[in-house]
C-alpha cells in the first residue's frame, strides 16, 4: 500500500464548477500536509498547506482530518488555468517528504 | 533570486554509460533533495543533503546511484552504469533551513533521463 493515496482521475469539469481531491495517509507519524500542483512537463510548486483547523486561500480550501488520516482540497470557480496535476504531499521524521501519485484535472470552457 | 536550477534538462544515453545530472538549490537554503519520478508513478524521494552532510538517503534506488554534495553547494547525481529502468525525471529541491519549518519545497524543472 502507497503511503499517500489520491485518485488519479482524471477530473474533468467545466469551467466555473466546484471540484473536491480527496487523499489519505497512512503513516500516522506524518505531521504536516501540502497540495502541491504540477503543470506539464513542469515542475510541482507549492499550493498550499494544510491545517487541522482548515484553511482558505482564494476559491481554494484545504482540510486535515487527523482521526481519518484524511486529506481534501476544495477548488471553486474553476478557471480553465486550474487545469493540472495535484499532488497530496506528507512530511514526516523532520524533512522527509511523500507525495502522492497526483489526480489529474481538466477544466473545459 | 534565482531558483533552483537543474542540468542537463535532458539526457538521452544508452545502458551502461554514465550519467551526471547538476543541481544548484537556491542560495542559502541548507536543505537539498533529489526525487525521481518514473512515468505514471509518483515521486519518490531519493535523498536529502543538509549543508555537505547526507542526512537521509534511504531512497536511493542502490550503490549504481552516488550523490554529492562538495561544500555544500551545488550537488551532482550520478548513474553508473545506467540502466533502462533508470529512466524519469529526476527532480532536485532545495528548502531553507530548521527554523523555517514551513515546508516548502523549490523545485527545479527537473532532468529528463532516457536510458536506451
């Protein structure tokens, strides 16, 4: 079993619609969570950390569920320019970095 | 400020040669991090320098990869000798040190591997 699991996908919606991204961790000594996003053919950037309490950037939001070891991203009004790979990423024992396959998004206009 | 930055960004070689692929993390960041991702799977830590000390290189695939990291600067990855299973994209990252524990990761565009 993958240590960091996502749905590949892929997601495809249309432009303005809400998306959800759901992963799950199995080590329970992980201690922070990222989405991080991938273009094509390019190199992943961090999106966004993750926090128990939740938390919003933009038309993005992002929980932790501890208990679940449960992972979400929340993408409202998607824009045509949200069309890429999100990685669900781990880290645990200091720096050491997991991440998840990716689930794929398109956003059709 | 200059990103992370990789070279070659791609390398096409045949199995049994050698490779070595150059990474200079952002200036002052401590922390240096080669990944690899083979197509359609996800990426997968290779190993993780602080400063010119290997901290944690338990993700080395076996002793065909050696890394380096001379005065904590720059690192190198080399392959040798290449094998077909070899090829991906090999990422490099750098993030600053203990005290910033934010965690994120700079990525560089990564060097494509091709081993025929």
């Amino acid at each position: 079993r993958k240590e960091v699991e996502q749905d590949p996908g892929p997601f495809n919606v249309p432009e303005g619609a809400t998306v959800a991204f759901n992963c799950t961790y199995s080590n329970s000594a992980s201690q922070s969570f990222f989405w991080y996003r991938q273009d094509c053919r390019k190199e992943p950037k961090l999106l966004m950390s993750v926090y128990s309490s939740g938390n919003e950037d933009g038309r993005f939001t992002a929980q932790l569920n501890r208990a679940s070891q449960y992972i979400s991203l929340l993408i409202r009004d998607s824009k045509l320019s949200d069309s890429a790979t999100y990685l669900c990423v781990a880290r645990r024992g200091g720096f050491k970095t997991i991440f998840g396959a990716g689930t794929r998004l398109f956003v059709k206009a | 400020e200059a990103g992370v930055t990789q070279f070659p960004s791609h390398s096409v070689i045949e199995k049994g040669q050698t490779v070595t692929l150059r990474c200079d993390p952002i200036s002052g960041h401590d922390n240096l991090y080669w990944y690899r991702r083979v197509m359609g799977k996800e990426i997968k830590f290779l190993l993780h320098f602080v400063k010119e000390s290997k901290q944690d290189e338990s993700g080395m695939p076996n002793n065909r990869f050696l890394a380096e990291r001379t005065g904590g600067t720059y690192s190198t990855l080399k392959v040798q000798p290449a094998e077909l299973e070899d090829s991906g994209v090999y990422f490099c990252a750098s993030s600053q040190g203990e005290r910033f524990r934010t965690g994120e990761l700079f990525f560089g565009e990564g060097s494509r591997l091709t081993v025929l």
